[in-house]
C-alpha cells in the first residue's frame, strides 16, 4: 500500500512526460475531404494583421493565423531551423535579399504554376526578387525604393537646400556642420549593410551575378569602392557622424533635432514618427540623392516578398493567399493604411488616393513622390545565396574599420572574401568579379 | 569534492545565535560602504522605474533620472499592445516559471535525497554526470533540444519550454547538499524503525527539514526560468506563447522599417520587474531560518 | 573529485546503507524523473550535438540554386573552429573581461556578506534586499537600461563629467569597453553570491568571533581571520560559477552590440557560436564550437576544483 503510493508520487512527478502525448504542436490543420483550411503564416509589421483580416472575411474556407516570429533577421533564422525539422508555416514573409538563402536552405518553395497570373501586378524590376533561374518563388508584397528624409524644419532653419546628388550632400553636410557644429547632415552607420549595399547598387555595383551555373561575387567593385571611398572622406573629415542608428544615443540626438536626414527608403519617415512622433510635420520625403547629376536611379533598401514554404500541404491555397493580400485591392487597402508601401502596381495607384502619412501631413505631395522615386528602381538587383554571412561580415568590417579608423575599401575586401570563402565551403561554383 | 559538499554544511553543526551577539554601535564606514553597495545595485533598477513614466517623446529628450508624464499613457498602451499579449506574456511567465520551478523543485529534492541518503550502485556515477551538467552552456543544447522537441512533435508549443527546465542539475546538487547537512541519518533511520516506508521516511520526516532548502531552489529556479530567454526564443514562434523575456526582446527587435519600442519595452520591464521584487521580499523570511531551523528542529 | 572522500558525506552516508537488501529500489525511484528528464533533456541533446558537429550543409544538386543539404564531414568543423582567429580571439576577450568580471564579482560579494554578518553596520534589511534584486532583472533589460547610462547623450554620468569640464566618458569603446560590460555582470551577479557567502556565514559559531573579540580583536581582524577561512568553501563555490558564467557570457555583450561599433559578432566564443547557428546558418560548426568549449569548462573546473582543495583544505 505504501509501496503503492510511493511509485504513484514518483509517476506524478514525471506526470510531465505522460502527458506529452496529449499535445500536438499545432502548426497547420486542415480536414482531408475539401473542409476548411487553416493556413499559418509568420510575418512581421504593422501591415500584416489588417491583411490577414481582410482575406479571412472573403475567403471563410482558408483561414489563415498570422504569428509574428520575429523580425527578418530571427524570423529567416526560425524559418531554416523549422525547415531542417519539418514544422516551418505554411506562408511566410522574407526579406528580398534573403530570399536566395531561403531557396537554397530549402525554405521557399517553386510556386511558378501558381503565380503566373501575379506578374502582370508588378514592374520587372520588383518582379526579378522574386524570380530565380526561370522559377518563382514569392510574392512581392511591400518595396523599399531608396528616400531621403529630412528634417524640413531645422533644414530651413540652417538655410540648407534639399540635395539632389552626392556631391551636394557633402557640401550641405559641411554647411551643416559650420552653421550648428553640434549637428550633423545624416550619420554613417556601419551596421547598415542594407543602405550600403543600396548606394552600390545605385552607383551600378552588381554584388552577385550568376552565369549558367556559375556565380560571380563582387562585392568590392569600382562601383562598391567608390561609394566606400565618399563615406569615409566624410567620416574622417569629420562632417558626419559614424556610429549605430536608432540607438538610445542616436535617437536623443534625433530627439534634440541634431540629426538632419536619413538617406534610406520610402519607410524611413515612418521610423523617425516612432521614435519622436513631437516632430510630426516637421519631416518630408526627397528622392535620394544620385551619383551622377541629372540622374534617377534609384535602388531598393528593405521590402519583403511572401514564400509558400515546402513544408506546406497546401501549396495552392497558400499560393493564392500569397497573391490575394499582395494584389487584390483589399489587401492593398489594409498595407497603406498601416504605412507600408505596395509593392504591386495597382497598390501604388491607390496610394495616390491616400493622405499623406501621420508624419508628413504638411507635405501634400508626399505619395506623388514615393510613386516617382519607385518608378525608377534600378532593374535586376540580384542577391546571392548567403546574404546572411555578407551582412555578418559587413557589420564587423565596418564596425571595426570605423572604430579603429581604418579604410572602408579594405573592409569590402574582406567582406568580399568571407563571401567568397563560404560560397566555397557550402560547394558553389564561385569566382570573384 | 569537500569544497563543494562543506559550501553550505556548516550550518548544520553550527547554530549561528545572532540574538545573543551584544548589540555594539554601528559604524559610519562599514554602513556606508554596504550603503553604497546597495545603491549601486537599485540606481539602474530605479532608472527603469523614472524611465518608465516617460511618453515616448521625453525618453529621448529629457534628464535621464527626470520623471516623466506619460506613465498611465504607457501603460494603456502596454497593455493593449497586440490585444493584451502583454498579459498574455506574463501569464505565460507565471506557467513557465511557476509550474517549472515547482516540478523542477519536487524532481531535484527527490534526486538530491537520494544522493544524499542512500548508497547504491552507480550512485557516485549519476552524481559526477549531474555536476557535469552544471557546466554545459545553455546555449550549447537549444538547438539540439529544439530539434529533438520537433521530432516528438511538441516544438512551438507550451511542453516545449516546460520540460526541459524541469531538470535543473544545479537544483539537483544543491538539494544533495542540503540533504547532506540537514537530514540527520539518526532521524532517518528512526523513521525507519518506526516501520515508515521510504516514501513516508521522505515524505514526513525528511521533507520538512528540507523545506527551507527547496524555498532556496524554488527561487533560484523561478528567477532563472523568468530570466530565461534562449530556450524559448528557439522553441516558440507563436507570440502568444512568448514569455516576457522573449516578448519584450520583440518589441525591441523589430524588423527594418519599424521603430523599436523602447517606452512599451522599459514600461513592461518595470511592470514585469515589480512582481520578481516582491516574491523575493516574500521569501526573504525563509532566508533567516537558514538552514539551522529546519536541521535543528528535526 | 570522489564524492566519497568527503569530509561532510562519509560518515553519514554510510550509516544510510545500514540495512542492505530492504530498500536497493527506493534510491532508484527518487531519482527515476531526474535521470528520466537528465537522459531525455541533456545526455540526448549532447549526443546530437556531438552527431551534428560531424556534419555540414553542403549544395547538393546542380545550378547556382541547389539545396544545401546535410552530409557526413568528418572533423572539418572541428579544424575551422580551432583556426578561426574570430573564435580563438574571442578567448583573449574572455580573459580580459574575466579578470575584472570575476575577482570584483566575488570581492564586492565576500565585502557585502562580511558587512552584513558584522556587527558594526545598520540597513542590512534593505541592503541584502537591494543588492540582491538585480539578479531579478532579466538579461535583455539589465543591458538596455546600462546602455542607457552608458551612451554619451543619455547618460546622467555625462552631465557630471561635462560639468567639470571632462567631456564625455567613452563607456562603450576602447578598453573601457571590458568594465563597462563587467560592470553589467557584477550588477546582476554580487547579489547571488553574496547570498551564498552570507548564509555559510551564519553558520560560524558564535563562540568563535566572541573568544576573538574577548582577545581584543577588531571586526576588520575578526572578519579577516575567523571567517574568510571559515567560509573558504563558500567563496570556491562561488568563484566556480563566476569561472563558469564567464566562459559563458554572451547576454551582456550581445545586447550592447548594437549601441557600439566596438563590439563585434565575435566578441567572446558564445557569441561567435550564436553567430554560426543563428545568423550564418552553420549548425554543424556551432556545435563543433560548443563541444570544445564545453570540454575546455569541464577541464577548467575540474583544475579549479583541484587547486581549490589543495590550497583551501589540504586534503587532497
């Protein structure tokens, strides 16, 4: 009777383990005879839950749940790990540049029968970050074409004109300095691989080209070079800040007004009314500046397309889904409304229709001019497999160049090397351009 | 071993009688520096508490230490965030930390007694692979335990942050110790003699001397497991499951095109800060019995 | 390392053995959820890890698209991480961070717990209480709430400095960078092992501080003499898992990372393991990197723990 009672408590304590068979994990469910289907789908952002809701009312037999798994970094992270185990969302958001390491990882699923009819929506340009070696593997869902935003108030303010190319920043940034020593134009961030890699592009750099089954790295061309060289000319003379973005420190300095502009993309305004919405007005949106004058191109820094991941057992419905939220007015309707930019032609349109975001209200034109700078992307950017390790390698590079004060040119070399390096341990064809 | 065995056992042989010491003037140096001490250690805490008031616009523009005026501002908006998943992380911290530091307690009492009070094969083996788990980084089986968790399936959901903190090896050895120093062999061996069955020898007479030991082990288990963030960071993907660790990290890691939220995240470590504060003031009393209490009274 | 030649075990667990024969399967049953847990939680875990650092996710496949997939690499991984100057610098780091971290950790804990066991201070109630609440401040936090104090423009220290025209403390760069982040682990860790020094303290026997006191001894010579010896255990105890908690930081520096451009991806080993796993997708060198770095813990302890019994208790 003790005895008893005494092995019934030691199995209460691994009561634990017993139960393990009355949980499932519960990532995507369904009924085989035709029932309703619940799709899960990982995104990040402000834009996904009106999506989501909006699809769910028109479509009662495919449900889809939306998790937020984290932003793109641990989100893409989550994806491959969930893959290698077979328990990835149906649906999920992902970054352009690392969509490749997504299909080699094995993430994004070939969707070309599915998704022909979603091409016409988008311009070639948008639609070539989601179409590798003749198959599709996404839907384009918001872009990032490059953007100035500055701060129109303090602008005035110093008597500084709105640049129109590099040469002029630097000249403003100098006049920045000697009008409010204690201000700077815009800082140089050394963990920005992003807006790096989007001013090489704009000056024509090209970082991975493939050709048959060879791929060509080049992440230290004359183009990438050059752009390496401006920034460094600034940050040594001393007229812009070199430091992280979107730090306690930066934002105070954004705060005090003494960071004038962020060249990036259409969503840094957004980012600046989040961290000090008091300025709401005082901030506008300007084509980024070019390299060469009279010039347009204009690259893209962020945006994220939608994947069907292989491990899903509805790849059809997870397709459509893909494309309804990206496409169909509706869903275009929800993205604006919470600040994201379409990526589908038809979306863009519509935000002609819109007011101008919370925090630019004084600027009437504001999406007159997001649809102008997006009309000239830089057609064909394409992103290699490993764009995780070159933006790893990126950060330490310039981190390092830039605490030590060493040159930016020798930091590409060895972010083109690490690149190079690891292509070669995985087993790619690779050969430095 | 006897560096670690003696590290809490001489309690047991000593009784320490505070009481009796003659009470003598305190001195000014001594406070002082156990002042200071005390201040360095509660100014960040008391920071989180200023910074806490502050609307998101000040948190940038005004004093460090400076209140601010957003404080009930911040905390509607905390906790309407997502439709409330801020409650909802903090009810998933309770489950987690609660429900997995009192199993974890239960299981390393019950392996620490038996370490401690019985002789038999392969005990000395079992003890050694326990102090070896003491060493391993935790970072070091996440992955794998992420992995394996998939392959049963429970990956995602809530068994797959509960189970793995149950086996606590530090829990373990610390409650071998305590059994060591507090349960007199004499008492056990009485009970036995009394005709009680092990479970009952355990049970009845060993657990009460133990309490004071498990308070120990249920707080170091309960803070860990509340501080915990790796391993429900690689297990769950489903924000309504996050605890607040792992919830509060994604305010602040927000993918590019997003502000962090450095208000909601500050005012949600303080809201979630207060509660830790005061279990440990509530189980401070347990504290001064020591040891001595529960071994003595025995 | 044998638990048998313990002074505190012997006696006491030989009397447990009294009657062999009645109760082989009790001690089994006790520890049955331990071990079941142990096995499923840990030694499968390790054993994995140990598999997966054997392999590498190569392309397998034709085109510049094939799938990198999982295949057999012998010690490749191995080879990396013990020529890879990120992680082998990393160890350089760790050391550096370790002889501040580690000796102001247990310093200020020991000073703390001999302050508040002494008889000549007051506030000890709130003070034990106030040191010990930092160990309650979840990692991510304890970080973002020092960045805050550390970065120039938010900084409070700042607004001294500046006003005695100093300028600005670099917290976050050059070598101040290692207090800086030492400092984040002293806050969060005096308070626990101040606790453990603390509560071996109070079992010294009173008898003991008061013949001392009679002799005419002072509480510094009391504090000194008596008890540091008396809780020498203690402060090994406490100084093993400073030893391991240093070869273990990572929380610290990966959450003011991006507040500095001095800290790199690599900073200490656990870092550039996460780095592996996580950003690199390199699972099978991640866990190459941390079956090294768990045997080199294993092997520091177990020499700590040698040393310790050597010096400390002359039994060995």
């Amino acid at each position: 009777m003790r005895r008893r009672t005494f092995a019934a408590a030691t199995a209460a304590a691994g009561l634990a383990l017993t139960l393990n068979a009355c949980s499932k994990g519960d990532s995507s469910s369904s009924s085989e005879d035709g029932g309703p289907v619940t799709l899960t789908y990982w995104g990040w952002g402000t834009a996904q839950d009106g999506m989501v809701a909006a699809w769910n009312e028109a479509h009662p037999d495919v449900q889809v749940r939306k998790t937020d798994a984290g932003g793109s970094t641990e989100s893409s992270a989550k994806l491959l790990t969930a893959t290698r185990a077979k328990n990835a969302p149906d649906v999920a958001v992902v970054q352009y540049d690392t969509l490749p390491a997504m299909i080699v990882g094995g993430v994004a699923a070939d969707i070309s029968s599915f998704a022909s009819d979603a091409k016409a929506q988008f311009t070639p340009g948008v639609w070539s970050q989601v179409e590798f070696d003749g198959a599709v593997y996404g839907i384009p869902q918001d872009v990032g074409p490059q953007a100035l935003a500055y701060n129109q108030k303090r602008f005035t303010e110093l008597g500084i004109a709105v640049p129109t190319t590099w040469a002029e920043f630097a000249t403003a940034a100098e006049a920045v300095r000697a009008a409010d020593p204690g201000s700077t134009l815009a800082t140089f961030a050394p963990a920005e691989f992003g807006g790096f890699a989007a001013m090489a592009q704009q000056a024509g750099a090209q970082w991975w080209t493939v050709d048959g089954e060879k791929w060509t790295v080049s992440i230290d061309d004359a183009a990438s070079r050059e752009v390496a060289a401006y920034w460094q000319d600034l940050v040594d003379r001393g007229v812009v800040d070199a430091e992280p973005l979107l730090t306690p420190e930066w934002n105070a300095k954004l705060a005090a007004g003494k960071v004038l502009s962020w060249p990036a993309a259409l969503w840094a305004n957004g980012v600046i009314n989040g961290v000090v919405p008091e300025q709401a007005g005082d901030w506008a949106l300007a084509p980024v500046p070019q390299w060469k004058a009279g010039d347009s191109a204009v690259s893209f820094q962020g945006g994220s397309a939608v994947v069907v991941t292989t491990s899903s057992k509805h790849a059809e419905q997870a397709a459509e889904f893909a494309a309804w939220i990206n496409t169909s007015p509706e869903g275009s309707a929800a993205q604006i409304s919470a600040g994201q930019y379409p990526a589908s032609l038809d979306g863009q349109e519509l935000t002609l229709k819109s007011d101008p975001p919370v925090q630019s209200p004084q600027q009437a034109d504001y999406w007159q001019v997001a649809q102008r700078i997006s009309s000239n992307t830089v057609p064909e950017v394409s992103w290699g497999p490993n764009v995780n390790v070159a933006n790893s390698a990126f950060q330490d590079a310039f981190n390092d160049a830039v605490t030590n004060r060493t040159s930016f040119i020798d930091a590409l070399a060895t972010v083109q090397e690490a690149v190079v390096a690891d292509m070669e341990k995985s087993g790619f064809t690779v050969s430095a351009g | 071993m006897s560096a670690l065995d003696s590290a809490v056992s001489p309690v047991v042989t000593a009784p320490h009688r505070a009481p009796a010491r003659p009470p003598r003037q305190a001195k000014v140096v001594p406070t002082a520096i156990l002042v200071l001490g005390a201040v360095y250690c509660l100014v960040p805490v008391a920071w989180v508490l200023v910074a806490s008031s502050k609307s998101p616009g000040e948190l940038f523009s005004t004093f460090t230490f400076a209140p601010g005026t957003g404080l009930l501002d911040n905390l509607r908006a905390l906790f309407a965030y997502g439709d409330g998943q801020f409650l909802l992380w903090s009810l998933n911290s309770l489950v987690y930390a609660g429900i997995g530091s009192v199993l974890s307690t239960l299981v390393s009492t019950m392996a620490g007694y038996a370490l401690a009070k019985y002789r038999f094969p392969g005990r000395d083996a079992v003890f050694l692979a326990i102090l070896g788990g003491v060493l391993l980084p935790g970072i070091t089986l996440a992955i794998p335990q992420y992995l394996l968790m998939t392959k049963i399936g429970l990956a995602g959901s809530y068994w797959s942050v509960l189970l793995p903190s149950i086996i606590s090896p530090f829990g373990i050895y610390l409650c071998r110790v305590y059994a060591l120093a507090a349960v007199p062999d004499e008492v056990v061996e009485a009970a036995r003699i009394d005709g009680a069955s092990e479970w009952r020898t355990f049970r009845a007479v060993a657990l009460p001397m133990l309490l004071p030991g498990m308070v120990t082990v249920f707080m170091l288990q309960f803070v860990g497991a509340w501080n915990n963030f790796l391993l429900p960071f690689v297990m769950l993907s489903d924000e309504r499951r996050y605890p607040l660790t792992v919830g509060l990290y994604s305010l602040l890691a927000k993918g590019s095109g997003e502000p962090a939220l450095y208000t909601l995240a500050i005012v949600g470590a303080a809201v979630s800060i207060v509660p830790l504060i005061a279990m440990l003031l509530f189980l401070q009393r347990f504290w001064r019995m020591d040891l001595i209490s529960g071994g003595l009274k025995g | 390392m044998s638990p048998t030649t313990a002074t505190a075990a012997g006696p006491r667990a030989r009397a447990g053995a009294g009657r062999p024969g009645r109760r082989p399967v009790a001690p089994y049953l006790f520890l049955a959820p331990a071990l079941v847990l142990f096995v499923v939680f840990l030694l499968v875990p390790i054993g994995y890890a140990v598999y997966l650092s054997l392999r590498g996710l190569r392309v397998s496949g034709a085109g510049p698209f094939g799938r990198r997939e999982e295949t057999f690499i012998g010690l490749d991984n191995y080879v990396t991480a013990l020529t890879s100057t990120d992680f082998l610098e990393g160890f350089g780091r760790l050391l550096a961070y370790g002889v501040i971290a580690v000796p102001l950790t247990l310093g200020l804990a020991l000073v703390f717990a001999l302050l508040l066991d002494a008889t000549t201070t007051t506030a000890k109630r709130f003070s034990r209480t106030a040191i010990f609440i930092p160990y309650a401040v979840p990692g991510v936090i304890a970080s973002l709430l020092w960045g805050f104090l550390y970065l120039p423009t938010t900084s409070p220290i700042s607004d001294v400095t500046q006003a005695l025209g100093l300028g600005t403390i670099p917290f976050l760069s050059g070598s101040t960078l290692y207090g800086s982040v030492a400092n984040i682990a002293i806050w969060g860790g005096v308070g626990f092992n101040m606790i453990i020094i603390y509560t071996s303290l109070r079992g010294i026997p009173a008898e003991l501080h008061e013949a001392a006191r009679l002799d005419g001894a002072s509480e510094l010579q009391i504090a000194v003499r008596v008890k540091v010896p008396l809780v020498a255990p203690a402060i090994v105890l406490t100084a093993l898992f400073a030893l391991i908690g240093t070869l273990q930081v990572y929380g610290e520096p990966t959450t003011l990372r991006p507040m500095t451009t001095s800290i790199s991806q690599t900073w200490v080993p656990l870092m550039t393991i996460y780095r592996d796993a996580f950003t690199r997708d390199d699972l099978p060198l991640a866990a190459a990197a941390s079956v090294l770095l768990a045997v080199g813990t294993l092997l520091v302890s177990v020499v700590l723990l040698r040393l310790a019994q050597r010096r400390a208790f002359g039994d060995a």
